[in-house]
C-alpha cells in the first residue's frame, strides 16, 4: 500500500478504497460511494460498491440499444421507492434494551470480518461503548456520536480478550512530577483548563532595560507571584487533579505538588472534552473565574498504570459517562488496525439501531425479497421503463451471489433454489448462511442488518449510478484528447444525416 503507510490487511470495503490512487472519474466517484456510505451509516460500504457495479453493468445493455439514459434513471427511480416500500414491509421492530437481540444484530455485521471468530468480544465492546455515549434528545430520539465521544485506544501487548469499555477515560500521559504526586486518586475532584499555568511572555519580543539589580529581582517575584496566584485560585477549590490543554511551568508544578494535587499537562483537546464528558467537569479558560460547578466530582478513580514502556492515566469508574475509551489489546499493529476498523463498523450498527430500532434479514435475503417483488412488479409497469425496471430487480441478486461465491458453493444451484423460494414471495427471510453457503432461514440463524443501512445502501448505489449514467453520455461526444490510459478513443463523433431526422436518439439532451 505504498511506502509511507505500511501494511493494510482488511476486509473493509472502504480501507482498500481509501488506499486506491485512481485516475479514472467513474471509478473515483464510485470510491467517494463507499466513503459517503461509511460517514452515514458506518456498515455496508461493500455492498454499495458491488450494488452500483452490477446497476450499471445491467443498464450497458440498454444503452448499446440506445435506450436514452434518462429512461433508464426513471426507471431505476421507480425501482429504488418500491425497493424501500418492500422493506418497510418486511422490516420487524425491536426493543432497543433487549440485550441478546442487539447482541445477535451486531455480531451479524462482523460475522464476515476477521474479529467475527472472537464471538461476542468485538459486539460486547461496541454495544457497552455505544449505550455508554447516548444522548436522549426527547421525543425518543437518541444521538449518539461516535467520533466524538468514544476513543478507541490500541496499546499493543496482552490479549485481545483483555480488550474493554472503560466506564471514562484513558489517556497517554503521566503526572506531571511522577515522583511527588499521587497516582492513585480514589474519588478525585477534576478541574479542567485550557490555559496555560506560566508566566506570560510578551507577543514579540520585548525588551525590558533595568536599571537597577533590584529591578530585575522585582521582575522575578512578579512572575512567581503571579503564579502562585493562579495556583491559589485553583486550589481554593481543593482539587485532587488538575488537567490543562496547555503548558504548565516548573513553579506552578512545585505549588501544586505542595498541595497534593496531580497535574496533567499539554493534553489534547478532544480528550479533554471527553473527561469532561465523564466526569461532569466543565472546561475553564481562566483560572480567576473557577466555580464550584466546574469541578468534576463524577469520576471514581484516577490511576497511572503503565503498560509496555508508556503509562497511561485513567479516569474511570465514572457514575453516569457520556464518553468512554474502549481500550484494544492485541498481538501486533496490524492486527489491532483491523480490530479497531471492525469495532468501527460494530459500534456503527450499534448506533443505527439506536436510532432506528428496525431490523431486516441478512444473508441476501432482503436482496432477494426485494427483487421478487420488483419482478412480480415490472408486469404492471408500461413503455420503455419496463426493461430497465425488471433488470434493476435483477441487480439485486448481485448480493446474495457474491455471498454465494464468498461460501465457496455452486453459484447457479444455490441462486436458484432462493429464487424459487422468494418467487411468490413468502418466506422473505430465507437467505444464505456466509459461513457454509446452506439456505437457512435467517430468523432462526439470527443474521440481522439494521434498516438503515440497507435502505442507505439502496439509495446510494442507484443515486449513483444513476448519476455515472447520466454523465458518460455527454462526455463521450467531446472527448477528442484521450488521456493515457483511459480506455480505447472513440469512434468519430456522429454525424447527423438525413435518415436520421426522424430519430428521436439524435436529439441533444
């Protein structure tokens, strides 16, 4: 994967592509697909690339017969509105506090990964972590925002059975005076700064002339006051840790250490906010305007451990986190990127759930149902869209024979005895198993995917080859310098002729 970055070893549709240097637009804007679909849903960035693959390998077909683009985004269109009505239809509710359930869902999107023979680890991690972080915004909302708030943590070392939640924070730093000040805080109180604790230098540089020696003295008991009087301040309100964004200098540290308190300085803003997060503190810009509400009292343990040659500090125990670390441990660096890239994608279903607490069947066999009902559909359909509409349904099926391939069976057997088992469509939960390639039903089998991801992967892969479509049409008339590489040039531009007056393919768009 070039030199810079070292190894990738994935299966995440979305790592390999993020890696790929491509020249090529349409395979550019296909890659944006799976990247749009890992920001928004965070699972199913496969199956949009292979989904808009096959839509736009079915419309090739059509446009040799010139069929006019536009028609066939109609008719996709159509295709893509009963796709989603056909899901709402099969799709089931589930009750969000149902452990075993969201289990059962989650373990189902990292079953294909390489974690998924770690059982329920990876699902455990991501359900505590996500559960964790949730926000009710009312009216049964929930946000949950996983950028922000859960930091996953990978400290090479240990086993990966040894990966948790913790109920805070963890961060890769250590006290500030290791020697002098406590590392083991039961119940600390937590005062937050993003201002530095040290004298503040001119902006430029500024010249002071002194005149006298004790001058210079003067200037140097204003600094230290100076200090102390910010230390004081901070100590008015008895804290047993203090935590700055910013530098903390040798004097501030010696009042401090004087005191008692533990001092953690130059720590990055993101993890400050989520201490606050966990421990209720408020973050405080100035040292003078401290109040009693500010300080953190949520956390129940502060401690410096130390693992391999780094020690970490962690704020943990916390009474009710808003964020939390999950802490990864595992055999080597490319293993634990793979895990995290996994759990990524597991806390992603876990968080679509929480927000739209609906399930549909997995294994294909959504695909499955949803283009049984589209055939049965394209009967009714009149003109020119009809065409296109029944080889949108077909595309479909381009998932549940991946899947069949990936099972290592016979792909056409397989293919049709599902066919033959959605055709009337009942049993719209029969789909394959991804590990011995058996048609099972997928209730029983608990291979869930969560609702939003499969109506997300829909709409995307027909947006957007919807899109491809409508533009390889104009660009193919003016493309006279070929880039290198790009494909074999194309034959003279048409020409308009008499017999061709009457043809409505001539007309410009």
């Amino acid at each position: 994967m070039g030199s810079a970055i070292g190894i990738v070893v994935t299966n995440d549709g979305n790592a390999i592509l993020r890696e790929l240097d491509l020249a090529h637009p349409a395979a550019k804007s296909m890659i944006e697909l799976s990247r749009t679909q890992d920001e928004e849903v965070g699972d199913g960035t496969t199956s949009v690339i292979v989904l808009a693959g096959e839509m736009l390998h079915v419309a090739e077909a059509f446009i040799e017969k010139k069929y006019h683009p536009t028609v066939i985004c109609r008719a996709y269109n159509k295709a893509l509105q009963d796709a989603i009505t056909v899901l709402d239809k099969i799709a089931m509710p589930i009750d969000v506090n149902d452990r075993a359930t969201m289990l059962d869902l989650v373990k189902s999107c990292i079953g294909t990964k390489f974690t998924g023979r770690f059982g329920d680890l990876i699902a455990d991690l991501a359900i505590d972590a996500t559960t964790t972080v949730g926000v009710d915004l009312g009216q049964g909302l929930r946000e949950v925002d996983i950028k922000k708030y859960i930091k996953v943590e990978k400290v090479p070392g240990g086993q990966l059975e040894d990966s948790k939640v913790l109920k805070g924070v963890m961060i890769n730093k250590d006290v500030v005076a290791p020697g002098k000040m406590r590392r083991k805080i039961l119940n600390p109180r937590i005062i937050l700064l993003d201002c530095p604790l040290e004298y503040k230098k001119g902006e430029n540089q500024t010249n002071a002339e002194l005149v006298k020696e004790e001058d210079w003295e003067v200037l140097l008991k204003m600094e230290e006051e100076y200090i102390e009087n910010l230390c004081m301040q901070i100590l008015k309100f008895k804290p047993d840790l203090v935590i700055t964004e910013k530098g903390l200098s040798d004097l501030a540290c010696h009042y401090l250490s004087k005191a008692g308190v533990s001092a953690i300085r130059r720590l990055r803003k993101t993890d400050n906010n989520r201490i606050a997060k966990a421990c209720g503190a408020v973050i405080v810009s100035r040292p003078e305007e401290l109040q009693e509400s500010d300080v953190g009292t949520g956390a129940g343990l502060f401690e410096v451990k130390k693992f391999g040659d780094e020690f970490f500090a962690f704020i943990v125990d916390c009474r009710d986190p808003k964020a939390c670390t999950v802490l990864l441990r595992g055999a080597s660096k490319d293993l634990l990127n793979e895990v995290e890239r996994n759990l990524q994608d597991a806390m992603s279903v876990a968080r679509n759930i929480l927000k739209n607490p609906k399930l549909l069947p997995g294994g294909g066999a959504t695909e499955l149902t949803v283009s049984a009902a589209l055939k049965q559909k394209s009967s009714s359909i009149e003109g020119m869209e009809k065409w296109p509409y029944e080889a949108a349904a077909v595309a479909f099926e381009a998932i549940p024979r991946t899947l069949a391939q990936n099972c290592g069976v016979n792909v056409i057997r397989t293919m049709t005895a599902l066919q033959g088992k959605h055709a009337n469509e009942e049993n719209a939960w029969v789909g394959i198993d991804g590990n011995t390639g058996a048609i099972v039903d997928m209730k029983e089998r608990k291979i869930w995917d969560s609702y939003n991801v499969k109506a997300q992967t829909f709409k995307t892969a027909i947006e957007a080859a919807c899109m491809l479509l409508r533009i390889d049409d104009i660009v193919s008339g003016i493309k006279k310098k070929q880039a290198p590489g790009a494909g074999p040039t194309p034959s003279r531009p048409k020409i308009e002729e008499e017999g061709d007056a009457d043809n409505e393919q001539m007309l410009p768009d």
